[in-house]
C-alpha cells in the first residue's frame, strides 16, 4: 500500500499532455523523445515516487528571456519527469477550482483565450463610463508569497499530497546558466507546468474575490497577472488604483508605479476635457482613438484595439531574422511551408480586431519574397518583370501564403 492514492492513469494523461505541448530540456537534458525511449519505466518511476512520498523535484532550468521594454524575464524549465509531475498535481487541482474561478479570468483556463479578454475589454470600453484602470503589478511571478500560496491550496484539496508537492515545487531551486544553484523562499517560475493554475488560484483570492465582495459593481478583465479595471469616472479610478494598492501590499504584492495608470478611453465625440493618458496596452494590443467606418460607410473615431507597438517590433524583427532573400535554394512552395504556420498565428490572434492594422506587415513579407525572387531569378531583376512575375504566381496559387488572404501587394521601394 502507497501513502497515497495515485492513478496510473493520472501520469499517463499528464504525459500525453506534457508531450503534446513540447518543450526544451531541464537540468538533465533529457529531451522528450529520449524520456519516451524508456517510457513505461519512467513514468512508473514518477508514479512510485509521487505515490511514495518520496518525490523530490530537482532544480529548475533558468532561461532568460529578454522584455520588449528592456530588462529579461526569467523562465523555469523543469525536467521531462517533472513537467509529468507537476501536471498529475494541476489536472488534481483543475477539477476543484475551475468551477469557481471568476468568469472575468481568462489566462491559461479551458474554453477561454486572450481574446476573449481583449474583446471583453472593448466591449466594456464602449458601455463604462470612459475611464480604466491598466494594472501593473510589479515582478509578480518572483514575489508571490509561499505560505499565503500553500494555504490557498490546501482550502481546495483535501489531497494532502497535491499541497506536499505544491510546497516543494514552490521551494526548489533555480539553476542558472553558470551552474550557480538560487534558493527561493518567494514566487514561482514562469514555465512549470504547476504555474498557471498556482498564479489563478492566488490571483482569485488576493484580486477577483476581493473586488468582487468590496466593488461588485466595478467590471475588469483579468488574464493572470495582466488586468484592466473600467471605471466610471477619474474620480472612481483613482480611488479603486488606491485601494488596490493597499490590498496587493496585504498579500505580498506591489503594483508598479510607472505601468499602473488610469486612463482616459471615451470616443473622440464624447470627450470633454484633455487627459495625459489616453491609450494602454492589454495583452499584445494598443487600445486607442482610431479611425473607423460605420454599417453605413461613415467614418468616425472611436477607441479601439490594434496590435500594440511592441508586438509589431518583435514581429518585424523575427520576419528580418528570417532572411527569405538568402534561401535562394528553396522553392516558393518550401518557403510557404516553412512561415505559414507562424504568420497563420500572427494572423489569427492580432487580426481578430482592427486587422487592416497587420497589412503593412503583410506587404513587408511580401516585400522579402519579391526580393528573393529577384536573387534566385536574374530575369526578374526589373520592376515590370518581377511585378509581372509575382502577379501571374498570386492569381494561379492564390492561397500560397497564409497572409495573402490579407494582401498580395508590396512595397515597390529601392528599384
């Protein structure tokens, strides 16, 4: 008999999760496939261990990850056995607190995306009173306190396994790149299998209870740590960023004194006065004044979301990285199969609002596919041939490319 009862079958989902999802190496640098090459044996050892009591998480792989406004974040990259691990725990701890999350928390939660968050949060721009609150909480992944997390489990398990392994995930050490081990007596690493469902569990307690008890009325949007507060009035937000203050600094929490701002987001017809902030950034999408058309055709201004400035930085520079003009030796059909499926992505999560924003995008990759053209073809070194040449392609092969759908055209620059 085991201390604990432990379905086989829990580890053999949690696997199939695991694999499906992919990932790089943990301290072991064992892969994937190498894990699989021994399956049954590894995933019975993870099942006696966790079942036994005597599984001990080792050190987390530190990966840095540089942030679009400077400085990095640093991700955790368990081992294969233990993303196994921590997975058995999540999918334990998913069926007890999903039920009652809040219905305005959308990250890393089934049958909800970012989108859904984005599109909330525009609808709910229209309809309040023209004013929100962009949360910023500071380094919340590295700051979260341990023991408020572990009481936050054990009042939703009755496993006493899951707060075991929960308390010695929360605690294993981080492995830097030069070898050097770091304790941690705080927070939780971006990356672990365990850490989404450990961050929405806290996050329910420490802000969406909270504000629904003390401002039920008040609508937001919150994805993880990232959330938008709408308000009715300055007056409203600057007394709702204070109280939230004092109730982050109850729980361990900071909010960020630069990136937390209250906003002024009512359409151009509807403003009264000048106000300095007039624009945020909500998970990968600028919200703002722009120019729209009505059902009749009409253009008007109004405040909407588009990809923000950031993301479209780091996609230009991925597309740069890319280097299309130096596969000469590929076809065109190589390169449609390689960049599909990552501009079909771009395309389907920043084309869901304001899509017209994304045709410059389009056009510069088209832009680097001419330019190959010209390089791998001699002939088409003219403007009129290549051009000549590049329409008869898009009119027999017209779904070649994910973002044709969007636009064929390109930039006819430095002829």
């Amino acid at each position: 008999m085991k201390p604990f009862e432990i379905s086989k079958w829990a580890v053999q989902e949690a696997y199939s999760r695991v694999r499906a999802n992919k990932g790089a190496v943990g301290v072991d640098g064992q892969s994937i496939a190498e894990f699989e090459s021994d399956l049954k044996n590894n995933l019975y050892k993870v099942w006696n261990r966790m079942s036994s009591g005597t599984y001990f998480p080792p050190p987390v792989r530190a990966v840095e990850i540089p942030k679009t406004g400077g400085g990095v974040r640093v991700l955790g990259v368990p081992t294969v056995a233990d993303r196994v691990a921590q997975t058995v725990v999540a999918m334990e701890l998913e069926k007890r607190v999903e039920p009652m999350f809040h219905p305005d928390s959308y990250g890393y939660r089934p049958n909800r995306s970012a989108l859904d968050a984005v599109g909330a949060c525009r609808e709910r721009c229209f309809k309040s009173g023209g004013w929100v609150l962009d949360l910023d909480i500071r380094k919340f992944f590295d700051t979260v306190d341990h023991e408020l997390m572990v009481k936050a489990v054990r009042s939703n398990t009755d496993q006493d396994w899951v707060v075991l392994y929960v308390r010695r995930w929360l605690s294993a050490p981080l492995q830097r790149p030069d070898g050097l081990l770091e304790q941690r007596d705080q927070g939780t690493p971006q990356g672990s299998a365990v850490s989404p469902i450990l961050a929405n569990l806290f996050m329910h307690y420490a802000f969406d209870m909270w504000m629904a008890r003390k401002f039920p009325n008040v609508w937001f949007e919150r994805y993880v740590d990232d959330a938008v507060v709408h308000c009715a009035s300055e007056k409203q937000a600057l007394m709702l960023k204070a109280a939230i203050a004092e109730r982050f600094t109850e729980v361990g929490l900071e909010l960020h004194p630069d990136k937390t701002k209250v906003v002024y987001c009512r359409d151009e017809n509807k403003r009264t006065d000048y106000h300095e902030n007039t624009a945020f950034t909500f998970l990968g999408y600028e919200f703002r004044m722009r120019v729209a058309r009505n059902k009749n055709g009409e253009m008007f201004t109004s405040f909407l979301p588009a990809i923000s400035k950031d993301a479209e930085k780091r996609i230009n520079r991925e597309v740069r990285r890319w280097r299309l003009h130096r596969h000469t030796d590929w076809t065109l059909g190589q390169l449609a199969q390689w960049i599909n499926p990552i501009v079909r992505g771009w395309l389907q999560y920043y084309g869901r609002f304001y899509r017209s924003k994304l045709y410059a995008l389009c056009k510069r990759i088209n832009t680097y596919l001419v330019r190959w053209a010209r390089k791998k073809y001699r002939r088409l070194f003219g403007f009129k041939k290549v051009n000549a040449w590049w329409k008869a392609v898009g009119e027999r092969y017209p779904r070649l490319f994910a973002h044709w759908a969007y636009t064929r055209g390109f930039m006819a620059t430095g002829w």
